[in-house]
C-alpha cells in the first residue's frame, strides 16, 4: 500500500512510493534526490529548506497528487 502524500510524507517513502516525484521535485529545486544527498525530513521540511511558504507546499502536494494517480 502505498503512503499518501501529505506534507508529512516522509522523503524516502515518496519517493520509494512514487518514483515520478523524483523528477517533478528536482523541477521545483527540492533537494537533490536523484544525485544521491542523503535525504531525511519530510516532504514540508525539504520544502521550506528551499524557501516555500505554508500555501507553496499545499500547492505542491495538490500537484504531486494529480502527477502521480
């Protein structure tokens, strides 16, 4: 079963979960998954490490969501 993307998604499980998020958050300059960083927190930390605000990250979410049905 696969973990639903909320903003406390863990990064590992989104991206295990959903591989096309790699992608789409390497778009948004979102840490650098593919290039192999070591990465902990959540999808909100990752985000907000970057400069996204509250409603930015819902955003995001929203599109993560449609991108990966």
């Amino acid at each position: 079963m696969k973990t639903q993307i909320t903003k406390d998604i863990e990064i590992e499980d989104l991206v295990r979960d959903y591989p096309a998020s790699v992608k789409f958050m390497a778009e948004k300059g979102i840490k650098c998954i593919a290039c192999g960083e070591p990465i902990w927190g959540t999808l909100e930390e990752a985000a907000k490490e970057k400069g996204y605000k509250d409603e930015e990250i819902d955003n995001l979410i929203i599109e993560l969501q449609s991108l990966t049905k």
